[in-house]
C-alpha cells in the first residue's frame, strides 16, 4: 500500500481526474452533481498522496510519456507548488460542497463540467515546467473562468464577463509573444532549461516585458485591475469565490515562478522592483479605499480582492536582500487571502440569497437572521484585517519584519494603511450584525451545507494562524525560493 | 509536557469553551446557559486557586506552542499574571452573576454571554502571555470580543460608541503591532523578562527603541484611556451595565494598563527605560491624565459618564506607579490594579441596579435614593469613598503607596498630584452621597420596578455588597501577606527588583 502512494503518479491523476470528471458530467448530465463531488473529492485525495511522497522523496518531478525536457512535457512540483494545489484542493472542495447546494439542476449541468475544467487548468498550471504548457493551462483556466461568470446571466454578468474575456486573452497573448520570443532566442520552454540559458539581452527585456504585462493583467493589479471588480461581484457567488481565491492566484503564481527563476538574477537595476513594489502600494491603497466607498458587498468584497493582491506586490522590492521570508509571507498571505476571500465569497452568497439583494445599508436583517453566515463573514474579516490570530496576520507579520529590518518605511506605513482600511470596509458591513432591526420570521431558505461552507473556510483561514512553522517547513521543499540562506 | 504546563492553557480553554457552546445555544435554553456561564466561571476560579498556591511556592506553569519559525506562543503563569488573572477569575463570576439578572427577558442573550465569555478569555490570555507577541494576539482579540459587547444594544448611540471604540483600538492595535515587530527586527525576541531585555542592545539603537516605547505605550495607552487616547471610554459607556462595569474594572481598561506594567518592567526594564528618560514623561502623562479625568467627572450629570471619566483618571494611577520607578511605587500602582477594580466594578454594578430599578440615569435624580435602597447605596459609597482615599478601604492603601513611593524615588511633585485628585474625587463623589442620603427625594421615581419586600433582585444586589465587602476588606487586611498588596509586594520582590 504504501509503494503505491510513495510511487504512484500523482500529478499526472490531478490533471486527468477533473479533466475526465468534466468531460463524463457532459456526457451524464442527471448525475452531474454527484460526479463532480466525487471528482473533487478524488482530486483533494491525490493532493494528500502527492504531499505523502514528497514528504518521503522531496521534489516530484514527471516526464509525460517518458519523454524528458527538452524534447517532452514535464510535469515538476516543489513546496510552493504542493502548497497552491492544496490550497486549491481545499478551496476547491469547499466550494463544490456549497455549489452542490447553490446550483439548481438546469445551472448545475453547465456550472459542473465547467468548474472540472477550470480546475484540471489551475491544478495543470501549477504542476508545469515549462512556459508553454503555462500558456496552454492559461486558456482553458480562461474560457472556462469566463463561462462561469456568464452563467449568472442578466446584463451586469455578461458585460462583466466580455470584459473579462477581452483582458484575459490580451494578457494570455502578450504572455504567448513572450514565450515565443524566449523559445527564439534560447531554443527552450522548459524554465529549469531557460534559467540556465538566458542572458541579459533585449530578446529577454522584450519578453520580460510582454509577459510581465500579459501576467500583471491577468492578475488584476492596480492599475490593470478595472476587470475584475464587475466579472467577480456579478458572477454566481461560488463562482466569484473561486475566481478571487484561485484564479487570480494562479497568474501571481506564474509571474513568481519566471521572476524567481528566469528575470531575477538578470535584473540589476532596482527600477523594476521599485515599479512592482510601487504599484503593490498603489493597489492596495486604491483597492482599499474603493472598497470603503462601495455600496454593494459583492464589489466591496472584489476591490478587497484587488488591495489584497497588492501586498503580494510589496514583497518584490523587500525580497532584494531577505528573499526567503520575503517569498514565505507571500506564499502565507496569498493562501490565508484564497481561504477568506472565497469564504467572504459564500457567505456573501448566503446573504444575497436570503435576502435577495446585496445592498449594504439594508442588510442588517439579512445577518441577523444568519448568524453563521455572519460568523464566516467575520473570521474571514479577521484574516483580511490582518490581526491576530489567522493567517493574514502571520503573513503580515513576516512581510512587516522584513520591510523594517530593511527600514523600507514607505512600505510598512502602506501596510499598516491597508490594514486600517480593511478594518473600516469589514467593520462597515459587520455593524449591521448589531441593528435593532425587525427580525422577520420568514422561513430559512440557505441550506446548512452552504452556511457551514463558508465558516469552514473562514475557520481554516482563522487556523492557518497556528500552522505557520509545518506550513512554511512544507513550502520549502525543493527550496523554490532558491536561496540558501537560513530562515531566523 | 507535564501536567503544570497545560494548567495555563486550561484557564484560556476554561471560559473559551464554555463561550463557543454557549453561542450554539437556542435563545430560550436560560438554565443550560446559566449553567455553563456559572461551570465555566467556577472552574476558572478553581484553577486559579490552584495555580496560586503553586506558585506561591515555586512552581512554574508554561507552556509553548510554535507560533511563526523562531517565535513561539508563550503561556505563563508568574505572580504578576496570576495578580491580574485572579481578579479577572473572581471579578467575572461576580459579574456573571450580576450579568444574569441584568440581562433577564431582554433579547439576544446567547450572543451576548458567548461574546462575554470570550472577553474574559482574551483578558486572561492578556494576563498570561509571556512574550509580546502572544499579548498582542489576546489584546487584539478582546478588541474584537469587546466590540459586539458593546454596541449591543443596537441603538444608534450604542453603533457610534462601537464604532468610536473600533477607531481607537484597531488604531491602537496597528501602533502596537508596528512597535511589537521593529522590536523583534532589532532584537529577535520578545520574550518578557524580568528587568527587560534590552540592556544588552548598545548605545546605537537608543532613538529606535524610544520611539518603540512610544509606540507602544501609545498602543496599549488607547485602551488604558491615556490622554489623548481616553474618547472612546465615555462614549463606551451606552453598553449594558454589567459590560461596562467589566470593562472597567477588568477587561479593557485594565488590559492596557497591564501592558503598560509589561513594557515597562518585562520588555525595557525599569533602569534601562529610566535611563532612556521615558519614564518621567510617561509620569506627567498620567498626571495630567489624572487631574484631567476628574476634572471632567465634575460636570457630568451623566451617572455613569461621571465613573467613566473616573476611571479615566484612577487607571492612570496604575501608569503613574509605573512610572515613578521606585519599588515602593511600583507597590502601589500594581497593587492598584486589582484596588481600582474592585471599587469601579461596585460602583458600576451600583449605578446599573439604580437605573434598573428605579430608572436613574443621572447624578440630579439620586434625591433621597438612599432610603429607597439603602444596601446599593451602602456599597456605592464605600467605592466612593474608596475612591476618594479614605483609610481603610483599598483606594487609601495604593494612594499610601504611591506616595511614600514618589517622596522615595525624589519625585515629591506626585504628592501634589495625588492630593488634588483626592480633592477632585471628594469633589464629585460628596455631592453624589450628599444627595442620596442627606436630601428628600422629589415625587416619583422615573420609572421605577416593582420587587416587593426587597429593594431589587437579589442578583443584583448580592454583586455590588460583595464587592465592597472585598474593597473594605483588602484595605483593612492589607499588610497580610495574601492580600493583593501582600501579592503585589511578592511581584515587586521577584519579578521587577531582583538583587
């Protein structure tokens, strides 16, 4: 039994379970509900056995079809990579449990094999070796985001999503120039391969350029963010949840990966990372400061996405000098981000489903009658904010000690700001727990396994506060971050 | 692990877990909610009783857990944690049971003993941290379990006190959290230590570790009603009697003074802040913060704005202790951390049980109250007078201490300070008694309950006589070694002053 888990394949099982899952919900739509669970469920069983065997034999790396790099694909996974597939994986389960509940038949049908899609996408992407696969995974993670976001119907979804589909292709087509023009100039994909090869040359800076562009965009940074606010407040709210927790994600994840391996060492002006860094500040200021102002929680939640990428930002310039806690806070806040956002996502879900609007201001009956709904709204809160204990707070905590053992002022007062104004924006929707309104005595129409989606997820991201030292032990397997310095 | 070391543990787990199930509970379960209120706070009471004969003779309770690589979360129970978790523990079954019948037929109960229960438990895991970090993590916590305490009610003036309250504190927390981490990138560990742990950190980073100190005195100086930071406490005081009275006395107020005590002694080190020369401005605030508060008490006809404004100035007693730095002092401002709860959480419980019973909000409408209900009104003026100084209750001995403690340490302009607020107390707490005793009551009260034979419910009676008795008690056995000055004498000795 246990050569098989230490032997077995599992990335190869990650990238065809959903891939098949989808493809049989197609084909068998009255059990389509059923075999998506099982799928998911199947997929967060493979992530434990991938964790088992690189637990056991370190860096897990596959050439499909046994034809190695350069010539074959390989699949390659390390710490981080575990640790986004994880987070996937969780998200991910979470999510079908609530969609299982959320989507009637007719929606299921389509919301189904298409989530199965996206995620063989998001699980493929963070398994690839090489840059084209990336742009391959970029694709099907598009189209099959962008459907999802239809499927709400109505006008604000598919405008929303038109949009999202034009800046989702824009940026997949600069990332593919950029690919091109690397394949060009040093006859390889494979990004082991290319950070051996490459050399300072305009070849490199053009393709820095265009990929860095494609990426920032599809990672809705500031100010390439004006996506994301209308595709992620009107799609369905599990839907919403898995574009913020994930989504988004997944190109952060690709720009990390280029940068640490292929653009980094090459960089020796510090123009590029202060332009990172600063436009990090920028986002999360703006985002922040756009979410105060919102009047709908669905789009108060989405610029809280947009200011919350941003501190993923700010590791760029503080990761010059202390790279490895510097990569470690990203990892920790982009996962303690994934759980909260999405559990924010649901429990937004629930309110507007019990209420059947999303109006702030009228809310308040709305909660008090939902009190686990509140409950996850608040924990999810906690990790935003960044106070203790969860794992946005562990995340800031390590991003802030690097920032002053380095002095960089500008960025601590930038995050001490963000974590003021999330506190404003998460308290602003929570005061309405505490009205004296009516309670009405209409009859609970949110089923239970959607309220205690969401307080699972806004738990976990609470827990993540205490697993900081396995955690950040499990990311550096394989040594991602590629520096050989000693975390204190 | 040995069994001492998850006692400390236990004590968070013994008002924590009573609190989550007590949030499950359907609305209408009273008994089982009783129940467990009372089980949780009994137990506490229990495992502090415990732990402070273990102490007393030596033993040591830890515990460790990982918390971030190469920061641990430390539970620790020395004198000076066990000081002020003794009086959260007896304070908050005395309030639980106040809170009992406070709060009867009045909604949304279990949200408000599960938040209650949590506060507590943030307050002690306040008073048992053992590095800056683990204080941090419980103090923004009680922040968050304070809020929905406080704005319970619902009314418009309780959602603009929380929100106010939220302003300061969250504000106060970023400060705190800013110092807390330029510490640890200075040093590498916030573990508190007795006489500090920065001597050994040289001369070069003596600018850093000012504006450090400032920063968090400012952090917990929010919370502990620090001019300029006190605005939120009177505003706070729209919540239900039994949270102010613990917010107070116990919970926040208290939590910021004894983060205050913690940097001072743990985290600088009395000499190294003194020779920092922190200490004589963080003295001169707490006077003015002294003076100011009373000043202010005068001219509220607010009842409970007036005890309000009183704490704001009786707290910084407690810093002033601090921040004279003789180990007389230091006697006296500890000591006063229990005193000052004592006697403020009698006169909360007194002012709730006359706005409760006979509708009085405000100091003009006390006439003649006194008859009406003469044990209340018995309790409220051995707080008052304890306040005021009189000899024997508790306030005398901490006003004592302090200033035989200043006249030691060379500061005699304390003694100024100490007399004019003694003035200012006299000053507002007379005419309060004045009234209530000495003048004819006019015509009805403004909305008066009706409890037969007796003057109110005995919940809400037994409360407020049970902690005078402790105030005129501790005050009357002072120089016994377990009296709370007994024990703050013990934490002078072993924790801030070893040879």
């Amino acid at each position: 039994m246990e050569t098989v888990v230490t032997e077995f394949s599992w990335g190869i099982a990650l990238i065809l379970l959903p891939l098949a899952g989808g493809m049989i919900c197609f084909l068998w739509p009255r059990r389509t509900q059923i075999l998506g669970l099982v799928t998911v469920f199947a997929v967060a069983l493979s992530v434990g056995g991938l964790a088992w065997q690189m637990l056991d034999k370190g860096v897990y790396r596959h050439a499909v079809g046994g034809w190695g790099a350069p010539l074959g694909i390989d699949l390659y996974a390390d710490g981080l990579s575990l640790l986004m597939l994880a987070t996937t994986a969780l998200v991910g389960f979470a999510i079908s449990v609530y969609s299982a509940a959320y989507f009637k038949q007719e929606d299921a049908i389509r919301f189904w094999p298409l989530w199965l899609f996206l995620l063989a996408a998001l699980n493929a992407l963070f398994l690839s070796g090489d840059i084209f696969n990336v742009y391959v995974t970029f694709e099907l993670m598009g189209l099959a985001a962008v459907s999802l976001v239809a499927l709400a119907g109505g006008r604000d979804a598919l405008g929303g999503a038109m949009r999202y589909l034009l800046a989702a292709l824009l940026g997949s087509l600069a990332y593919l120039l950029g690919v091109a023009l690397l394949y060009h100039g040093f006859g390889t994909v494979d990004i082991a391969l290319l950070s051996e090869r490459v050399e300072p040359s305009p070849v490199v800076w053009a393709a820095l350029g265009l990929m860095g562009a494609g990426l920032l965009l599809k990672t809705a940074v500031f100010p390439l963010h004006f996506w994301l606010p209308p595709a992620h407040a009107s799609a369905p709210a599990p839907v919403s949840a898995l574009l913020s927790a994930l989504v988004v994600k997944a190109s952060f994840y690709i720009l990390l990966r280029l940068w640490l391996e292929v653009f980094e060492p090459l960089i020796s002006s510090e123009g590029v990372y202060t332009l990172l860094g600063l436009i990090g500040a920028m986002a999360v200021l703006w985002g922040s400061i756009q979410a105060l102002r919102q009047t709908r929680l669905k789009l108060l939640i989405a610029y809280s996405t947009v200011a919350q990428i941003g501190y993923l930002f700010l590791a760029f310039p503080l990761a010059v000098a202390v790279g490895s806690t510097a990569w470690s806070a990203v990892a920790y806040l982009a996962i303690s981000h994934a759980l909260a956002k999405a559990a924010m996502f649901l429990a937004a879900g629930n309110l507007v489903r019990f209420g059947g609007h999303d109006r702030i201001a009228d809310l308040d009956r709305v909660v008090q009658r939902l009190p686990l709904t509140a409950a996850a709204f608040a924990l999810a809160g906690v990790s935003i904010m960044g106070l203790p204990p969860s794992g946005g707070f562990i995340g800031k905590w390590l991003m802030l000690e690097v920032a002053l053992t380095q002095g960089r002022w500008d960025l601590v007062v930038v995050m001490l700001l963000g974590g003021l104004l999330a506190a404003a924006y998460v308290f602003k929707v929570l005061g309405y727990a505490f009205t004296q309104a009516e309670v009405a005595h209409e009859p609970k129409t949110v089923p239970a396994s959607m309220e205690w989606a969401a307080l699972l997820l806004a738990l976990a991201a609470v827990l993540m506060g205490f697993l900081a030292v396995p955690v950040l032990s499990l990311v550096d397997i394989g040594d991602p971050f590629g520096l050989s310095e000693v975390r204190p | 692990m040995s069994w001492n070391s998850w006692l400390p543990l236990l004590l968070i787990l013994s008002s924590l877990i009573p609190g989550l199930i007590i949030f499950a509970l359907a609305e209408e379960r009273v008994r089982l909610r009783i129940t467990l209120n009372l089980l949780g706070a009994l137990v506490n009471v229990g495992l502090v009783g415990l732990m402070l004969w273990g102490v007393y003779n030596g033993v040591h309770y830890e515990m460790r857990l990982p918390l971030l690589p190469g920061i641990e979360l430390v539970l620790r129970a020395g004198s000076l944690s066990l000081f002020f978790v003794t009086l959260s523990a007896v304070l908050w079954l005395i309030t639980t049971v106040y809170a009992i019948g406070y709060l009867e037929d009045s909604p949304n109960r279990s949200r408000f003993f599960g938040f209650f229960s949590l506060c507590v438990t943030a307050t002690v895991g306040v008073a048992l941290s053992g590095n800056l970090i683990t204080f941090l993590l419980f103090y923004e916590l009680l922040t968050l379990a304070t809020y929905p305490l406080i704005v319970h009610r619902g009314t418009e003036a309780a959602r603009r006190a929380g929100r106010t309250y939220l302003a300061y504190t969250i504000f106060g927390g970023a400060l705190l959290l800013l110092g807390t981490v330029w510490l640890y990138s200075l040093t590498g560990t916030l573990e508190f230590t007795s006489q500090g742990f920065l001597d050994a950190l040289g001369g070069e980073h003596r600018l850093s570790l000012t504006i450090i100190f400032v920063l968090l005195i400012a952090g917990f100086g929010v919370k502990a009603a620090l001019v300029p930071f006190h605005g939120w406490l009177p505003q706070a005081m729209v919540a239900p009697a039994p949270v102010t009275a613990l917010l107070h006395a116990v919970a926040v107020v208290k939590a910021g003074a004894f983060g205050i005590v913690r940097v001072v002694y743990d985290v600088f080190g009395v000499e190294f802040s003194a020779d920092l020369g922190v200490l004589e401005p963080l003295a001169w605030l707490a006077a003015i913060t002294i003076i100011y508060g009373s000043m202010r008490a005068l001219f509220q006809d607010n009842l409970k704005r007036r005890l309000a404004f009183s704490t704001i100035s009786q707290v910084s007693y407690i810093a002033l202790g601090v921040a004279i730095a003789g180990p007389i002092a230091t006697i006296g401002g500890v000591v006063h951390l229990v005193h000052q709860g004592l006697m403020k959480i009698t006169l909360f419980f007194c002012a709730g049980n006359l706005a409760e019973t006979l509708g009085i909000h405000k100091v003009s409408e006390m006439n003649g109250v006194g008859r009406r209900m003469p044990w209340t009104m018995a309790a409220f003026t051995v707080g008052a007078f304890g306040m005021i100084g009189a000899p024997p209750i508790a306030g005398f001995v901490t006003k004592w201490y302090l200033g035989i403690g200043a006249m030691d340490a060379g500061q005699d302009w304390v003694i100024l300070v100490l007399a004019g607020s003694s003035l200012l107390n006299a000053a507002y707490f007379l005419p309060i008694l004045h009234r209530a005793w000495f003048r004819e009551p006019v015509g009805d009260w403004p909305e008066e309950r009706n409890f037969g034979r007796k003057e109110t419910a005995w919940m809400l009676l037994l409360p407020p006589l049970l902690t005078a008795v402790m105030a005129l008690t501790v005050g009357l056995l002072a120089l016994l070694p377990v009296s709370p000055l007994g024990w703050a004498k013990l934490i002078a000795e072993r924790e801030f002053y070893q040879p």
